[in-house]
C-alpha cells in the first residue's frame, strides 16, 4: 500500500467504524459462530504475493465481524466492560505511525515524558495524592498493558525487598498471599515466579472483603509455619461482588509486618476513586496514608515502611474510557521497581539516564520495548475533561441503580430475586432464589435448588445471543453478575434487561421445579 492508497483505505476505515457504532444495536452481542468457524474462513499460510487492500478489507466484514462478541454494545453485561471511544482509536493511529517501542527517554523522549504526565493526571484523577506522582521523583506511575502484568511485576519488586531485608531467604519459604476473592492474576504471578501461593478466606457478613483480623490470623499462621508472605495483594473492587479490601484495617495489621509489601489491585475499582462521592467507599484515605516512622520498620524510608500501600493499579481500559489495554501502576518509591528491573548492557546506556536526569521506563516494566499507551489516555482526558470523566462514571452508576431498583421492585420487579451483595459501583450480583412456599426444603437441598436455578439462569441467557452475563460462585453460592460499564447503555436498555431476566427466571424455574 502506498501514501496515496492509505489516505484513501483510511478515509474509508473511519467510515466503516463510523458505520460500526451507528449500527451497534442492529448486531447480537454474542456472535453465532462454533468453534472452528472463523479459523476455517482464514487461509492455512500468508499469501506468497500481495492481496489487493480491496479484498483484504471486505475480509473485516466477511471474517471477522461475525466471529466478534461486541464489548461496545449496551447489552453487554458480560465481565467487565472494555470502554472505548473515538479519541483513542485516533491515538492508536498516530501511535501506529510513530511505531516505536519507547524502553527509553532517548528512544523517544515524548513517549517518556508523556507517560510520567499522564499517569500523574491520572494519579490526580484518582484522588491519589503527591506521594504517588512522577512530579515528586520518588513515587510514580508506568504504564502496562494488564493489571496482571502489574501484578507480577510488583511481585518480583516486592520479592527483591524481601531477599534485602532478609537475604538467603529460600524461595520455598516465600509466599504471596491474597484472598479467595483476588482476581486469579495473584495466583498466576505465583505459577510464574514459581512461588507458593495463600488465599485467605473472606466471609459473606463482611461482603466478602478482607478485614485485618482475618489477615493477622492468616499471617501468623503462615509465620508459624516457616512461611516467609511477602506481599499481599488486596483488593478494590473484586471481579466477582466489587468487595473492597478494609485497607485502613489491613496497613493496621502490615505495620507490624514491615517486610510485607502491600499492592491493591484496583483493576475494575479503581476509576471510581475519580468520584469524591466514592472516596470514602473505597477507603482513599487509607490508601493515600503514610506509615508514621516506627520501631518495627526494618532498613530506610519508603522502600522497608510497613503499614501502608505500596502499588496500585488501575485499568483504564475497563470503565476508564481509554480503549484496551491501558493498565496504570504507581509505586510509592520507584526505586522499588528500578532495582528489581533494570538490567542495562552497554548497548542500552545512554548519556541523559547516566545523568539521572531521564526515566527509562524499561526499568519500571518487565518488557523492554513497550507500546505508546499514554497518547490515548492524554487524547481521552483532554477531550472529555474530568468533568466528563466523573460525568460518565456517574452515568453507569446510575444505570447500575435504575437495574437494580426495577429488578428488586416489590410490584414490577421479578419475583424471587435478591440481592447477592450491595451494589458496587456499577456492579450488581443478584441471585435467585426459591419462592415462599418451598419454605419446606432443608438448606443443603434449597443450595442446591437455588444454584440449578442460577445456572439455568445463566444458561439460558447465554442462549439468547441478544445480551450478554456471566455468572459467579461465592462461598458455594451461584449468581449472576450485571456489569454496567458501556457509555452507550441508556436507561432502556437496563429496563429491558429486568424483562429479558423475567423470562429467564420464569423458563428457569419451569426447568429445576423452583
Ligand atoms: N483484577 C480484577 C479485579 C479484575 O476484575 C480483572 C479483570 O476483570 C483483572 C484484575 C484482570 O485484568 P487484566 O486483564 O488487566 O489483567
């Protein structure tokens, strides 16, 4: 393809994208494709000369589209949402053209000064306050592509603290600890590393977040056991309720364990902290709080301080309106990372980082070239503006609200259907439940009922390829998750849904007996 070729296949694409958002609601949100269907559309080999745009294009359509489960449109309730918006797609292109993998300020000194100042923007957003900004040069930001690949990478920072403050530690002995409710990326930073892995489990009647009882019990009992925990990672916002770790309990309890690094995994939470109104929910204050200097703190400064957070992360790619991926980390002391990461031959020395005058973010992050996410998330929030940011957290909070108030309606609502937890957010775990006059089954039959009732639930709604739900299962209990996260789901579409999920229960409770 040639310039001239490319302005016009350009010109062309933006319609076609255009084109895909005006019809969104006109496609399945689930594709009806089998296994199989899409790879056997695609050709066994690359070409051995060149196909004409032309055709390749049409493929898009042909190919791809129908074998696409559409995260955009406003019946999808799937997960979490994956937002994205027209300033990022315009970002990836301009990053596209610079394609360039940015490991250092010299490889391109925009790419690096711009993702100190985004992450920092973003930190503001957050409510994050001075001691996690690149501004004040200890702490700061980087930016991954998951917040899984931040969680490993803070294990491996927090890994290296610990074999400093206690070197000749065996690896056997170190242990990564979370909660039963953690996202599955703690368990899988463990597989990587190689390391043992702890969940401590979390109860109903604390809507299943983490209280630092549970958490000292978990720790001394892992102490007394040889065992060496090393980080915690908590949790704001989990995948399958939106439980929210109690993080001023739990830096309560970890200032009496100072080799303990603390990350919070706020991968779907996280971009409420840019509401004042959810500030308190999410404990801010404990987050943003420094240990006061302590007689148990082992070492200097912020590297060996207990008792507070050490990392977090946020994606910006779930509810954060920067499209995927966009995943920001920020370390109270990047020296943190940097001494755990960087690895500098020769060939990647250069004058300005000798200098101490650069950051090279390769230091902050496991790979070594990385993509130029940050020109999305600057496009993203130049134009919406933090107002227009809050504005649309706050649109799919009050969807969130409008579903769960239909839903649980005392005369219009669906009979049988209770909240499983509080409404997180933009999240709402429902489960149903046997009605009044099944009072009679005893509670290991009425479980068992109440989740076949569930799953047919969930069965059912995967068959109807109109919308999307995913369920989950917490402390034996089925239910089913509504996750509001599309800017382009209105309040029509949550009042359907509470009709679509009517008929769901009703055919489920035809199929079970419930
Ligand atoms: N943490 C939480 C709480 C999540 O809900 C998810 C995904 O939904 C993840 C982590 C994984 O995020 P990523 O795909 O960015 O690794």
């Amino acid at each position: 393809m040639d310039r001239e070729q490319f302005r016009k296949a350009g010109y062309a694409a933006v319609d076609r994208i255009c084109d895909y958002f005006e019809n969104l609601e006109s496609y399945d949100v689930v594709p009806k494709v089998q296994p199989g269907d899409v790879a056997r559309l695609i050709a066994d080999e690359a070409p051995q000369t060149g196909e004409a745009w032309e055709d390749i294009s049409k493929d898009f359509d042909r190919v791809i589209l129908p074998g696409i489960t559409h995260w955009q449109h406003p019946n999808f309730y799937a997960y979490f949402p994956a937002n994205t918006t027209y300033e990022c797609i315009l970002a990836d292109m301009y990053a596209g053209a610079v394609s360039n993998p940015g490991f250092n300020w010299l490889c391109s000194p925009a790419c690096t000064e711009l993702e100190s100042k985004a992450t920092d923007w973003v930190a503001k957003l957050h409510g994050l306050d001075h001691t996690w900004w690149n501004e004040g040069k200890v702490g700061g930001g980087v930016i991954n592509g998951s917040a899984s690949e931040s969680c490993l990478t803070v294990c491996i920072a927090a890994r290296e603290r610990y074999l400093r403050l206690h070197p000749n530690t065996p690896f056997s002995e170190l242990v990564i600890v979370a909660t039963t409710q953690t996202h599955s990326l703690a368990a899988k930073a463990a597989l990587i590393l190689g390391l043992e892995f702890v969940a401590i489990e979390t109860k109903e009647e604390d809507d299943w977040a983490l209280r630092g009882d549970g958490l000292r019990t978990a720790l001394d009992e892992l102490e007394g056991q040889g065992k060496k925990p090393f980080i915690l990672i908590a949790t704001l916002g989990s995948t399958s309720t939106g439980a929210i770790d109690k993080f001023g309990e739990i830096t309560t309890v970890t200032a009496d364990y100072p080799s303990l690094f603390l990350h919070i995994d706020a991968a779907w939470g996280g971009v409420f902290l840019s509401l004042p109104e959810c500030q308190d929910e999410a404990f801010l204050a404990a987050i943003n709080a420094r240990a006061p200097a302590s007689p148990n703190d082992v070492g200097d400064g912020a590297i060996c301080a207990g008792g507070e957070v050490h990392s977090i992360s946020s994606n910006l790619h779930k509810s954060g309106l920067v499209t995927f991926d966009a995943n920001c980390l920020w370390i109270r002391d990047r020296a943190l990372l940097t001494s755990a990461l960087d690895v500098t031959p020769p060939f990647l020395r250069t004058a300005q980082a000798s200098a101490g005058l650069v950051t090279d973010y390769r230091n902050m992050s496991i790979s070594l070239g990385r993509r130029f996410r940050s020109l999305k998330i600057w496009f993203a929030l130049r134009s919406y503006g933090v107002t227009g940011f809050q504005k649309h957290l706050r649109q799919l909070i009050s969807r969130a609200q409008v579903f769960k108030r239909a839903l649980l309606d005392s005369d219009k609502g669906v009979p049988g259907v209770v909240l499983f937890t509080p409404r997180r957010f933009s999240l709402v775990v429902f489960r149903v439940v046997t009605l009044p006059d099944q009072t009679n089954l005893a509670g290991d039959e009425r479980l068992k009922l109440e989740n076949a009732l569930n799953a047919a639930v969930i069965r059912h709604a995967n068959e109807d390829a109109s919308l999307m739900l995913t369920p989950t299962t917490v402390g034996g209990k089925e239910c089913v998750r509504v996750a509001v996260g599309s800017p382009n789901t209105e309040e029509r579409h949550v009042l359907d849904l509470v009709e679509k999920i009517r008929r769901l229960v009703d055919r489920a409770r035809d199929e079970v007996g419930a």
